[in-house]
C-alpha cells in the first residue's frame, strides 16, 4: 500500500519523519512496520482505546510543547528530596517572566524550563531556582556537583562537631541535677544544681542555645527548607514533623532563658536534626558508593570529527563546528559523529547503539548513515546532513525530557505526615489549653504541650524509610547490582508489565556462531581465511575456529586469537591469498581454494551451491540469523550460522517473572525475523520488533496507561524507554547513557539479577511497613503518658532516642534472610 501523504507528515507513534515510508494503517502514518505494530497493538489494549491514548498524548505534548521562540534549558538540581519540592519548583519557574513551560523530577534530580531566551537567561533561571534554597546548575557542571557534594560533608561535619559541643555540656553539667542520685554522690549534686542556678547560669544557657542554632539552622537547612516547602505548598511532609518538634524544643528553651527559667531543652533539637541528618546521609553514602562500581562504563557520544578540506587534507574539528554539505572522512574502528549520507567508501555499519538492530549492515555510497554508529570494517567519507543533527544527541535529548517529567512518588512516610501533622498540632494545643483551664500554670501546660511535640517527632520514622532503603542498597551492592533512585523500593512493589529489550539485554549483543553444519576441519580454514577480515561476521568465523582449535587459548585471550587478528603470523604463514569482496572473502589456505561468503558471491564466481545449502540459507534467514556459505575447490560445502547469541538463562530469567502474573513483552529495533525464537517462548506475551528508540519510549508510554511498568535494557537506544518506563534497569555492560536514565544497573550483567532486584524490593518495602510500625507502637505509647504528664520532655528525648536504635537495629538486619 502506497502512502500519499506529504512527506513532512510525522509518524502517528513516535513523531519521526514518515518519508514516504508507504507504511499505512486505518489512515495513519507510520515511520515503520514496528511502530504501526505497536499502535494496532496498544490502541485496543483493554480498558483503553485509541481515542484516549491519543488524547492523553495529546494533553501531555500541550503541555510540553516548546514554542518556536523558546529554548529549553535542563538543570541539575540538588536539594530535591519529594514530590512537594517538584510541585514548588514548577510552580515557581512556571511563574517567571518568559518561561513557557516548567517540569521537573526528584528522582533524576533534573529540571526541564521551556523560556524565552530574550526575556529570561539560562543563568536567570538558575538563580531563581536556587534563590528557593536548592541549588540549581548545567548537568555537565561537574565542578558545581562536587561543590554541592562537598556542602553536604559540611553540613554534616558542623552537626556533629557542634552536637558534640552541646550534649558534652549536657552530660557532665546539666544532665547531674536531673540524675544526680544515679551517677554522682549528693555533694557533686549539689554542687552542679546551685552553679545553674546562680548568675553564670544564663551566658552558659545561653553558649549552649548559639551552639544549637547552628546545628538547627546549618545542619537542618534541608529540613527546614522542606518543611517551609510543605507549608507553602499545603502538603504536610516529614520534614514538616521533624521541624515542629526540633523547632518547638528550640523556641521553648530560647524563651526559657529570656524570662529566667532554669530548663532548656536544645539537646532534644540537636539529638532529633542529627539523627534524621545522619540517617538520609548513610542512605546517601551508599548510593554514591554504589555508583562508582560503574567508572568503567564507555560512553559512545562523539565529541569530535576529521573533516576533509580541499586537496585532500582533514583537519580535527569539535561536532559543534560541523555543518551542513561538511565532509567526514570516517575509518574501521570509529563512531560516525553526526548524521548523514556516505558519498564515497563502502564499510559495514553497526548501528546497533542507535537502532538496537543486531547484524551490521554494509553500506556504500548513496546510503544513509546515522551518528554514533560504529564503521567496523572500511572507511567511508560522510556528507553532513541538512539539520547537521545526530541521532545520538536527539536521544540524549530525549531522555533528559523523559528524566525531568518523570515525577516521582509520594513517599509512604510523607502520606502518613499529611494526616499525622495536623492531628499532632490539634492534639498539642488541646492538651495545652485543658491544663491552662484546669489551673495548671502557664510554664506547665506549655511544658506538656511541648512534650507531647517531642515524643510524637518522628525522629523514628523519619529513619525508617531511609535506613531501610539504604539496607536494600546495601544488599544490593553486594549482588552486584546498583539502585540510583531511593523510590525504586515503593515504586516496584506491584509491577504489571515487563518490557525486555533484545539485542544486548536478552541477546549477549556480539555476533557469534550459534551453528555450523561443516566439515570441522574445512571450517577451520575458513576461520583462518576470515581472520584477514575486519567484518563482525568474519571476526565470529574466525573465534569460533579458534575456540574449536584451541580452547584454552580461547579463553585467555577472549576468543579473539592469532585466527582473528590480521597481522597473526600463524594465520598468515598458512594463508598463500587472500582478497576481500562486498559480500565475503576468498582466498589460498594449506593449498585449498575457499570462498566463505553470501550464495550471490558464489553465483558471481560460477561456483555450485548445492539445493540442500540453498534451503538450509533461506531458513536461517527467514529465522533472523545470518547464514555463511563455505565453499572449496568450486563448490559450496556447508553453511556456518551467525547471530547474536541468547544470553545463559534467558528463558529462566521471562519464566520467573511470568509466573509472577506479570505480563512479558519483548521491544527490539530488531527485524522480526530475528525474534523468531523468542516469540516462541511460553512466557512471553508479545513481541514489537523493528520500532526505533524514539518509538521504545512511546511504546512504553501507551503501556504504562495500562499499569505499572518496568523496562529492562542495556544500549543507547534503550535510553528513552528506559527513562520513560516507571522503573527502568539496565545491564552495566551497556553504554552509559542507558544507566543514567536507568534506576537500577546490574554491574554483573547477569541478567538472572533482574529477578532479584523485585525480590530486593520487596523486602525493603516490607522492612519499611515493619519501621514505621515500630515507630508508630512508639507514639502509642508515649503520647498518651506524655498528656497525662507523667513524661518530661527529657524522658521524650530519651524514649525517642530508643525508639531510633530499635529501628536501626532492625535496619541493619539482611533483607534476604527474612
């Protein structure tokens, strides 16, 4: 069917350009087959039809939209610690002069500003955002990163220093005269009573009080800055509860001093902002640490090109200088930097970073090319497109706008805090009030309040989440697996779909020989023969006849051994010619002809192919995989199957999470005859091959309307999806750029991780539920003894502080060993 639609008509998935791709379905576009799957698909999916997919999309891309004189400008921001700072901070930026459109996510840290450059400056944007408390910067600022890292060390460093200070003077001055009969005879008692209550008592009160609002005002910065956050926003959060209670015990021991009263409770304030501080830090701690397992990730960003100047010279140029009409020369080994159309050379092209397709395709002039893909063989010379754009860039684009809008979720301790703040307020007040009416005096009902606020502060349960996500990092780590986002373990709790890549995730992504239906002694010349050729295809011939030869060296030297390597000298002793053509190689080995290749290679040198190898070449193509005929001495002897091999445990790996009711949809760039045999497997429910990155993220868009759901994937072009998918993992031998739009990365890269990443999650959320429970018995406890004022707020502190340990203490606990 022909389409005759403009050619600027976009694709009704992904937006890409159709170009008269003549792919059309009920009156709609396509850029693909696979993008029209997915939309014959997922527009009839249960309880959701087209007609509301597409106007939920719509909706979304209004709001999004950036209009033709603005720019959009993607920040780093630190100091984002839930849903409320999101909420406040596109509030504000969506509120300045000249911005259009404001998004933001705390579990990417990330902010994407649609603005008008003429009216509001990048550096403008930067400044309102962090004149709010957060600090705000280009992502690749590295320097305002360690900065902002080093800031938070200080503040740390300044709460413990100076909590040290004050619970010193605590413990050998103040704490005597409430427990002198226990610890110091009555002279020493006596002594330390009648010092605090003579007239140095009060600059002692008062050093100690200079001290603690450091600790308050330093240290609990991101504290209080949440809580005037919540209060702005009307959402009560934890960082809300611990403030009422750290700041209540400050503003009552700061009044005490003023009009003379002899107790002072600063070490409630100290004790209650270095615990919670203390606490998220060590979370924190752990994912930094965990991060580093993945230095040695590669990067395939291009960041410079040889251009080729008249006469024949090339010069090293910045992409950034690269313009349309620009030659590239590009040579074996490299990553083609920008898109564009080969006008000279011929080179098989590994395009598998950008398209997730798994066989190199042999490209010559008047072919199409696309940045970041690799030249394995050959050199070409590239002519730079007309939007001198890459293909890779549009991705990382695509994925920082994916991170930004990603909103993270409402944590479970800050929806307990929405209900348990007010009721703590009212109750407080109500206890205050009934003692003032009763005839209590002003100094005792103001004390009983201010209990009741101390042991009702969640200092417990403002542990709970962070040391419990911080033992599932912990465990995590030592697995081998690594978890960015703290919200991971509330995010994946109920997942609905599973969307596994192929090519590298499924797939091992190296082309391999999967079979070989040949003589082993005439396919040891071959590999020998193919050990001239730089062609991925020719390179896994050449392996495999090495690890047949010789296991040993093999797997020292990664099955890359003298056959593989062109200046071997053992290969070349025993090849007398050799010439490589578009579509195979010849040549001379221990005195026999070989010809290893494509059939039309062996049509064009007149050489027989018998019916039976004919058949055996159709069926392996028709299945995805790559088939090589080998010949000797005029006639083709045998095929030699090359694919990309299925990872060790695949099938165990979809059972598990199938058995689980969790519905399993494989996604690839891949051509569907290379699915073949994974559409086979029980456990699978669907398969979307042949769909291009920017159509992976749609896909998992038009899912996510339906449920909860997870993408699973390894390369570059999994990014986007990776980035949209509500919890996204991605393999540590991928590319860097499909880390950093995952939440979780598996350094092992054994994809049987996966399944334990759900049962890591799991735990830690139930390790969760069992802390905010214990802290919750707590306040069931000590609230009613401290209204019936049978507590002191120094009995408050103490019963806090051994509320704390029990849940450190059942933090600490394996989460797997349940």
């Amino acid at each position: 069917m022909t389409s005759s639609h403009p050619t600027d008509r976009t694709c009704t998935l992904c937006d890409l350009p159709v170009e008269n791709s003549g792919v059309v379905a009920d009156g709609e576009a396509f850029c693909c087959v696979g993008c029209r799957e997915v939309y014959d698909v997922l527009g009839d999916v249960d309880d959701v039809t087209a007609e509301d997919v597409r106007q939920a999309r719509d909706a979304s891309e209004d709001k999004r939209v950036c209009p033709p004189d603005h720019e959009t400008t993607f920040l780093e921001v630190d100091g984002m610690y839930c849903a409320t700072c999101e909420a406040f901070i596109e509030s504000v930026a969506s509120a300045t002069d000249g911005v259009s459109n404001a998004s933001s996510s705390y579990v990417t840290d990330t902010a994407r500003i649609d603005h008008d450059p003429d009216r509001v400056t990048a550096d403008d944007l930067k400044e309102v955002i962090s004149k709010l408390g957060y600090s705000a910067y280009d992502r690749d600022d590295t320097f305002r990163r360690r900065q902002a890292d080093n800031w938070e060390m200080g503040r740390i460093a300044v709460g413990v220093l100076m909590g040290m200070m004050v619970m010193f003077q605590y413990i050998v001055i103040i704490y005597p005269t409430y427990f002198g009969g226990l610890f110091y005879d009555e002279r020493t008692t006596e002594f330390f009573t009648q010092a605090l209550s003579s007239a140095i008592a009060t600059p002692f009160y008062i050093g100690i009080g200079v001290l603690t609002t450091i600790v308050l005002a330093v240290t609990g910065k991101p504290i209080l800055q949440g809580a005037y956050v919540s209060v702005r926003t009307r959402s009560p959060n934890m960082d809300l509860l611990v403030t009422i209670a750290a700041g209540s015990a400050w503003l009552y021991s700061t009044l005490s001093i003023i009009v003379g009263g002899d107790h002072i409770y600063y070490d409630v304030t100290v004790a209650i902002i270095v615990i919670v501080t203390v606490g998220s830090y060590y979370e924190s701690s752990l994912k930094r640490a965990a991060t580093e397992r993945l230095s040695d990730l590669t990067t395939v960003q291009v960041d410079e090109a040889r251009r080729l100047l008249e006469g024949g010279d090339t010069e090293d140029v910045s992409v950034e200088e690269l313009a349309p009409g620009d030659r590239l020369l590009v040579r074996a080994g490299e990553r083609i930097p920008i898109d564009g159309r080969i006008v000279d050379g011929e080179a098989a092209i590994d395009e598998a970073v950008v398209t997730g397709e798994s066989l190199p395709t042999t490209k010559s002039a008047g072919d199409d090319v696309v940045g970041g893909s690799l030249v394995s063989d050959g050199a070409i010379t590239v002519r730079v497109s007309t939007d001198a754009t890459s293909t890779l860039d549009r991705i990382t684009e695509l994925v920082w706008d994916f991170q930004s809008g990603a909103h993270g979720i409402q944590k479970l301790a800050d929806r307990l805090a929405t209900i348990f703040v007010p009721l703590v307020l009212v109750l407080a007040t109500v206890v205050t009030a009934l003692y003032l009416v009763f005839g209590a005096s002003l100094s005792v009902a103001l004390l009983v309040g201010l209990t009741v606020l101390i042991v009702s502060c969640p200092c417990a349960l403002g542990l709970a989440t962070p040391l419990a996500v911080a033992a599932g990092i912990r465990d995590a780590l030592e697995r081998s697996i690594v978890v960015f986002d703290d919200s991971v373990f509330e995010r994946i709790r109920t997942a609905d779909t599973v969307v596994f890549d192929k090519t590298g995730t499924l797939t091992t992504g190296d082309m391999a020989v999967v079979d070989a239906d040949l003589d082993a002694d005439l396919l040891e010349k071959a590999a020998v023969l193919e050990g001239r050729s730089a062609h991925p295809i020719g390179t896994a011939i050449a392996a495999e006849g090495r690890t047949d030869g010789d296991e040993s060296a093999a797997v020292t030297d990664g099955g890359e051994g003298a056959l593989a390597d062109p200046d071997s000298a053992a290969g070349d002793d025993r090849i007398e010619r050799f010439e490589s053509h578009r579509n195979g190689v010849s040549g001379v080995v221990d005195g026999l002809e070989l010809l290893v290749g494509h059939p039309n290679l062996f049509d064009d040198r007149g050489w027989t192919v018998p019916v039976e190898i004919s058949r055996r070449v159709h069926a392996e193509r028709d299945a995805g995989q790559v088939p090589v005929v080998v010949g000797a001495d005029g006639a083709a002897a045998g095929v030699v199957v090359v694919g990309d091999r299925l990872r060790d445990g695949w099938d165990e790996t979809l059972s598990a999470i199938s058995e689980s009711g969790t519905e399993v949809i494989v996604l690839t760039g891949d051509d569907a005859r290379a699915t073949t045999k994974i559409r086979e497997h029980p456990s699978v429910d669907r398969v979307f091959a042949g769909v291009p990155p920017e159509g992976k993220a749609e896909t998992v868009e038009r899912l996510k309307r339906t449920g909860q759901t997870i993408m699973v994937g390894d390369g570059t072009n999994d990014a986007p999806a990776l980035a949209a998918a509500d919890l996204g993992i991605a393999l540590g031998g991928g590319t860097a750029m499909a880390v950093d739009a995952a939440d979780v990365a598996l350094v092992d890269d054994d994809l049987g991780s996966v399944a334990t990443v759900f049962e890591l999650a799991r735990a830690t959320d139930r390790r969760i539920k069992t802390n905010i429970g214990w802290a919750f018995c707590y306040n069931g406890i000590a609230i009613p003894l401290a209204i019936t004022g049978l507590l002191n707020p120094l009995f408050a502190a103490l019963a806090m502080g051994a509320s704390s340990i029990l849940v450190v203490t059942n933090s600490s606990r394996a989460l797997l060993d349940e």
